[in-house]
C-alpha cells in the first residue's frame, strides 16, 4: 500500500495499481497451479503405489508357481531363472513400496512382516534348489513354502490395504491443508484487494475535493475576490504543482494590483500635494501682495518719505539708512520666499524690519516688545510672511482709535516639542459676533468686512503642517486681543 500524507504522482498510482492488481492475480494463478499441481502428484503417488503393490502380489504368485513347477517339470534351469528375475522385481518394488510408507506405523509393521517372510521364502526356496532328489524333508519344506506363500498374500494383501488407508489419509490431509492456506492466502489477497480498492476511493475522493476547491478559488477570483486564502499543498504531485501554479498566479494578480493600488494612492497624494502648493501659492502671492499694496499704498509712502524727510533734518542719515534697509528687507522678502519655507529668525527679522519703521512713524503712541525663551529659532521652519499680517493687522485695527500707549508684545516658548507664539495688543480688541466670524465667512463675504491676512495666514499654517488649528484668536472687546500661533517643531512640514 501507498503511505498517505506523502506526495505520491498519479501515474505512479495508476501503475502501482496495475501491477499490484496482475501480482496478486498471479499469486492466485499460480497458488492454484501448484496446489493442482501437488495434488495430481500425490495421487499419482497412491496409483503409483497401487499398482507396485499389485504388481508385488502377482510376482509372489509368479514365484510361487515357478517354484511347483520347479519340482513338477524337467526344464528346470528355465524356471530357475525366472524365479530369481522375479524375486529381484521383488526387491525393487519393496524398496519403493518402503520409501512411500516409512512414515505409517501401521504399514510399516506390514511391510517388516513382509520383509522377513520374504527373507525365510528366499532361504527355504534357496534350501529346495540345491537338492537334487525329493526325500521327506525336502516334501516337507516345499509345503512350508506353499504355506509361506500364503502367509505372504496375505500380508501383501493386509500391506496394500493399510497403504492405501494411509496414502488415502494423507491426500485427504494434504488436500485439507492445501485449501485451508488456499483460503487464508485468497483471505490475504482478498484483503489487499480492499485495502488498495478504499486507497483508490479515498485517492479519488481527496481529488474530487481538491478540483472542488480548485472550482471555488477560481470563481471567487472572478467575482473580483483577490484576498482568498492559498490553496494548500496537495498530496499529489501533479495537483501540488497546479496548486502552486494557481497560487502563484493569484498573488503575481494581487501583487500588482497593491502595486498599482500604491502607484494610483501616491498619485492622488502627488495631485493633493500639487493642489496643496498651488493654494500655497496663491495664499503667498496674496499675502504679499496684500503687504505690496499695503506698503506701497499712497498714504503709507506719504509717511515713510515724510518720517525719512523728518529724520534726514533732525537725527542725521543712520537713521534714514535703518529705515531704507528695514525697507527693502520687508520687498525683497516678499519676493524671494513665495516658494519657500523660512525659519523662524528670518520671519522675525522682518517683523523687527517691520515694527521699526511702525516704531519710527509713531514714536512715543505704542511700543513694541519680543521676547524669545532659550529656543534655536534656526531650527523651527514656517510659512513666510506669518507673523507680519498679524502683527499689521494688531496696527491697524486695535490701535485705529487709541492716540497713545498702544503695546505690542511677541512672545514665543517652547513646551513639549511645540513652539507657541502669542501675539498680543492692549487695543480695542474683538466683539464676539465678530470675532466668530473672521474665519466663517466666504472669501466673498469677508471681502470687505473681515482680515482676509488672518485667513490666509491660517489656511497656509494648516497646508503647511498638515494640521487645523494651528492659529487661535483670544480677544475681550475693550481689553485687547492676544493671536496664537502652534508650529509642531519636530512635525512633518508640506514642502
């Protein structure tokens, strides 16, 4: 039998079949053959025993009669010789008869009462030749030997009788025994006939089973259902390597599908990322040219040229040369950063460029302040022109009704690995109803009525950082307003 659970090839089942179905149906043949074979041969054997016994008796009446004859006739050199001729077939067919019955008790003690009547028939017989003339004895001896061949039939009769008792019992025995292992050898094959009979149907079942789930995988695959499990390696070999075959294939299948999956998904984040730099973009070309139209606007010219005029009369040129430098700091940033992320130094540098010229235009009505904690400001990347809208816009409307002590202060800490920066005023500050309003109005809306830079400055901190909420307003109308700013320091930045 084939050992299951080990890979085994179909064609070597199919021909292990055959092979095995033509031995065993040898087996049978040849059991058969032999068994016949054996049979006819002890039967042969008792005929054959038959028939020497048979011709035992007819040589010992032969015998007998050559020997009367012997005494009855004056050819007596003829019959002579045929007596001793006989007697030596005699001694051929006891020696046969012998070695077909040493194994029987019983015509064994026939055949030993044989061989010595014989042996007292060869010595009396013997006695008879030599003499020449018939006297008493001589008459006396020829009937002891008529006797004594008597005496011999009879035995030879008593030894055919039990010979044949024991050849017949021992065919009998033998054919016994022949169909008792006949049976338990048809039994046995009978036996492995079964057991290669339920091999196959277990074989063929496990087949079955197997195309079965083979059907299944394949018309869940095309219904679109790539995420099946994989098949399991099967017994045979020829569906072991289909079952690779098909695993194979599916997860190639499956494979590039995740792969044009990740191409299509990194395409949409390219196109949501282009999108994101194009609103970018646009939020830092309106950011400054909002500051452009602010800084060039006629009124806020008028007054740098004037406040530039003024110093030129009464401080000397430092001053008018801080001034232009402050100046052209504030427009050449606003050009050159329209792509790119700043530190935050650079964006406080321009906020001092900025709070410079504000603190020359209005001297003693407002001051300015920034403090800085132990932070490398280097290391924190942001959004150009942030701070500066914010700080204009703290200018512009909390201090448009306040004549004097008007105080800006910038402070930026650090806590936890985010950098806060907290912009605050002591103006007017912001009404509730307004204050709700300043980032939930549409552009369109808020056109003329809200700070579209506070707007801007939010949405480009969120494009930035990826985050909402980065920007935060805290005002109490009549108080003044503090805007907050969260930069994550370690936080992935949008390019």
């Amino acid at each position: 039998m084939l050992i299951r659970n080990k890979k085994f090839s179909m064609k070597y089942v199919l021909l292990y079949i055959v092979l095995s179905m033509t031995i065993i149906g040898g087996i049978a043949i040849g059991l058969n053959q032999y068994i016949s074979r054996r049979l006819n041969f002890e039967l042969n054997e008792i005929i054959n025993l038959n028939i020497e016994l048979t011709n035992l008796k007819t040589y010992l009446n032969k015998n007998s009669s050559q020997v009367s004859n012997y005494f009855n006739r004056n050819d007596n050199e003829d019959y002579f010789i045929k007596y001793y001729n006989n007697r030596e077939s005699i001694i051929s067919i006891t020696e046969y008869i012998y070695d077909n019955i040493n194994r029987d008790e019983n015509s064994c003690m026939y055949y030993r009462i044989m061989e010595n009547l014989l042996i007292y028939e060869e010595e009396l017989t013997d006695s008879l030749f030599r003499v020449r003339s018939v006297d008493v004895q001589t008459y006396g001896n020829q009937q002891e030997l008529k006797k004594l061949y008597t005496f011999l039939d009879q035995t030879a009769n008593n030894l055919t009788e039990a010979c044949i008792k024991y050849q017949v019992s021992r065919y009998e025995n033998i054919n016994l025994l022949y169909k008792k292992v006949e049976r338990n050898v048809y039994i046995f094959l009978l036996v492995i006939v079964l057991l290669n009979f339920l091999y196959i149907v277990t074989m063929i079942k496990d087949i079955v089973l197997n195309l079965n789930d083979f059907s299944k995988s394949a018309a869940q695959l095309a219904l679109g259902n790539w995420y099946i499990a994989d098949i399991e390696p099967q017994n045979s070999i020829e569906l072991d390597l289909f079952a690779t075959a098909f695993n194979k294939m599916k997860n190639n299948i499956l494979d590039y599908m995740s792969e044009l999956e990740s191409k299509s998904q990194l395409e949409i984040e390219l196109m949501e990322q282009k999108l994101k730099n194009a609103q970018m973009t646009q939020l830092v070309k309106e950011s400054q040219l909002s500051n452009l139209q602010s800084q060039m606007n006629p009124h806020f010219l008028f007054n740098t040229l004037n406040i530039i005029s003024r110093t030129a009369m009464f401080d000397g040129n430092e001053t008018i040369v801080k001034l232009m430098q402050s100046m052209s700091k504030i427009l050449r940033y606003n050009v050159v950063n329209i792509h790119n992320l700043v530190s935050l130094r650079e964006e406080l540098d321009i906020v001092q460029a900025y709070l410079y010229i504000q603190e020359t235009r209005f001297q003693d009505q407002m001051s300015f302040d920034i403090k800085v904690e132990n932070i490398n400001l280097d290391e924190i990347n942001m959004p150009p022109m942030v701070l500066q809208p914010i700080v204009e816009n703290s200018i512009k409307h909390g201090f448009k009704n306040k004549e004097e002590g008007g105080i800006i202060n910038v402070r930026i800490i650090e806590s936890k690995g985010i950098v806060s920066i907290y912009v605050e005023d002591n103006g007017e500050g912001i009404s509730s109803e307004k204050l709700k309003k300043i980032f939930n109005e549409s552009d369109e809306e808020c056109k003329e009525k809200c700070n579209v830079g506070l707007k801007n400055v939010k949405k480009r901190l969120e494009l930035s950082f990826g985050q909402n909420g980065l920007l935060k307003i805290e005002s109490v109308y009549g108080y003044g307003t503090t805007v907050i700013i969260t930069i994550p320091k370690g936080g992935k930045v949008s390019d």
